[in-house]
C-alpha cells in the first residue's frame, strides 16, 4: 500500500456525480457516494466485460474470473491478509452473522461468555444474542470511558477464561472514536479468546493490516469504501475458517456432492455459496484502487480536519451538545438543545445539508447517552470547509426557528 506524503487539501468533489453544487453531503458513515472511477468499473462490468465466474470454459467466463479473485488479492493486500483468508460476503452485517454462525455456533458452550460494548452497532449485537441463546451462553458489556471510548481497562479487568469471543468496533459509528485495537486484541487472547473487529468505519478512513493488529476476524462493507452496495469482506485467519463448518450450501461451496454424502471446498469458497455479486466485487477493487490513490494517511488527516472544523464551530452554539473525543475519526454527533434529531436533520435540509438523525442502530448507546437519538455528520474525501459552514448557519437557523 502506498503511504501518502502530500498534505494538501483534498479537492476531489469533481470525481462524485451524485453530489450536485450547493449540496452538502454529510452523511457518508451511513454510505459514501462513489466516484467516476468506480462507476465507470461498474459499468464496464455489466455493459461490456460481464459473465460468470468459476464456471464457463469459454474466454469471456475465464476473462472475469481473473478480474474477480485479482479482486480478492487486492482486498486483501489492502488490509494485509492473503487471499485464501478472504471472503466476500453482503457486507459487513452478514460478515458477522458467519462468524456467529460458523465459529460461535460450533465452538460456543453453555456457561461460555461474549464480550460487547456499550457504542457497538446493532449488528455486532444481535447475531451474538442469538448464538448465545442457542447453546446458554452470556454477555458481558464494556463500559466507555467519560470521552466516549470502549473503557479497556475496564475491559482488563472484565475479561475471565470464560470467555471465548470479544467483538468490538474499530471506529465508532456515532461517536467516531478509535478503538486502541492493539490493546483490545492483546486482552482477549490473554484469556484465551478470539476478537472481532468491525471495521466498516475505519477502512474507508485509516490505514488497516489485520497481521499487525492480530485479530482474528475483521469484516467491512464496500458501500462505504466508495464501493457498490451489496458487498462486503470478512477476514478470518485461515486456520479458523478451516476448521468452521459452511455457512450456506449450494453451488461453489462444494468438493464433491452425492446423495449420501457432500464435501465441501477449502476457505474462502466454503463460505462463498451461489453465484456472487461478481459486479460487486469489480467495484470494490476499483474503489480500493481510487482510496489507495489518494493515501489513506492523506484521508484521515483531511478527516480529522474536517472533525475538529466542526466541532470548533458548533461548540460556539451555546445550545449544541457534542459526543463523542475530541479527534474523533471524521464523525460528529449533536445534540440540539429542546429540538428533536430529526427536526434537525429536517431544518437542514432545506439549506441542501444532508445529515443522519436518529438512533444510528446504536439503541444501547444512546440508553447510555441519555438521549433518544443524536444528529450526526459524518465526512469524506468529497467533503470541504464549505460544508461545515453550511451545516454551523444551519443549525443556528435551528436555534432561531426554536427559540
């Protein structure tokens, strides 16, 4: 991967066709737009280079199974796993729910114990609710500390041999804070237990090797990577996903079928059941590629910017509340004193400023908040000074409109 020196502003609103002029998109943790070249890629992939993969003998079949697993080598050379540890799923979601599935379901038993945290998505939720449920198993939650990070000495102190999974997020979606990854994955196999990382928000922001971090599952979404929706990476080392039992059956899963007995494939294509979202897969890489382009150093270093821009200027609104660390990782979340999110979200969009409002599949966290849901603005490389600007006179059209 190539590392970023140049440390001018991004300038890159031009390459985002989705982005008219006067409108602020500020809603990217949710989905990033995506620009020309991954477009382009889709295109090109439906109109003119499209067939199947891993079956056809013919040159068009042969051509675009190359383009799909040179995909793979690039997705994992993006985040420094090897190919045969990674595994295209939906996305992230589904990702987590194979885990759970595939891993905690063969590996879990009664009186074994999850740990979560308090800022973890719904996604990283529930799937571990239920895997519990199925063989009685517990969960434990890590509190946050008064900045609103995942507390790791709390943590520490938790962690039992009892637990065999701890599952946390790399970068918050609401409150934007980076989890100190190192430490967390370093407590869990102290005890003995495997860790998963949801990064969907920190791919598209910072640079990510898995062998460095020593995790043993990571998963993200492509939608926010700049990438087409509908597709998404898990990592797993491979010596675990060898040993996990597939997760759905059907075609390409399989070794050798008969009707007494099915074999199935080695990891990733175990996993991997049907015929895949090939053009999904193509825009992925061309994302990956736009991203590593630009230097993903270069993209945190905009970002953050941006979130101390933001901050800076909604702190001056005597009204506003803000959440999460100070340098968090190019999310801010408000609240607007007396006037609900969504009456937010709704006001600025009539100024053309685009942001999230509601409980961000985050339920736990705001119980923790105190509130019922946040406003949130979230950047990207398309975004500039001139949206912050935007969203400060937006909200202090809020204040007035609401006394």
């Amino acid at each position: 991967m190539t590392v970023a020196t140049d440390t001018r502003p991004l300038d890159l609103l031009a390459d985002f066709p989705a982005i008219p002029a006067g409108w602020h998109y500020l809603d990217t943790a949710a989905t990033s737009q995506k620009p020309q070249p991954v477009l382009d890629a889709i295109a090109r992939a439906y109109g003119e280079t499209y067939a199947t993969v891993h079956r056809g003998v013919y040159q068009r079949s042969a051509d675009m199974t190359l383009a799909f697993e040179a995909a793979r080598k690039r997705v994992a050379e993006f985040i420094g796993g090897t190919p045969q540890e990674t595994i295209f799923v939906r996305g992230a979601t589904e990702g987590i729910n194979l885990v759970a599935e595939c891993w905690a379901g063969s590996q879990l038993e009664a009186g074994d114990r999850i740990l979560l945290s308090t800022l973890e998505h719904h996604s990283n939720i529930v799937p571990w609710q239920m895997a519990a449920e199925k063989v009685g198993a517990a969960i434990d939650v890590v509190p946050l500390t008064p900045d609103h990070r995942i507390d790791l000495d709390a943590m520490e102190a938790m962690l039992t041999d009892r637990h065999k999974l701890v599952a946390l997020a790399h970068v918050s979606n609401v409150l934007g804070s980076v989890l100190d990854a190192r430490r967390a994955v370093a407590l869990a196999h102290k005890v003995g237990a495997k860790i998963l990382l949801d990064g969907c928000q920190a791919v598209p922001r910072m640079a990510v090797d898995v062998a460095d971090l020593g995790c043993d599952f990571y998963v993200f979404s492509g939608h926010k990577l700049y990438g087409p929706t509908g597709i998404g990476v898990l990592w797993g080392r491979y010596e675990l996903l060898d040993a996990m039992p597939p997760y759905q059956g059907g075609g390409s899963m399989i070794d050798r079928v008969t009707f007494a007995r099915t074999t199935y494939a080695p990891p990733p294509g175990r996993f991997e059941a049907g015929t895949p979202h090939i053009v999904g897969v193509v825009g992925l890489h061309a994302a990956i590629d736009y991203v590593d382009s630009i230097g993903l150093d270069r993209i945190h270093a905009h970002e953050t910017a941006l979130v101390r821009e933001a901050r800076a200027a909604l702190s001056q609104i005597n009204s506003v509340r803000l959440f999460g660390p100070e340098d968090s990782a190019g999310i801010v979340s408000f609240a607007v004193e007396g006037v609900h999110p969504h009456d937010v979200a709704t006001i600025l969009d009539e100024g053309q400023v685009a942001i999230r409002a509601g409980h961000h599949c985050a339920q736990p966290l705001m119980d923790a908040l105190g509130v019922p849901a946040t406003a949130r603005a979230s950047f990207g490389v398309y975004n500039g000074p001139r949206d912050i600007a935007a969203l400060a006179e937006g909200i202090q059209r809020v204040t007035r409109i609401f006394g």
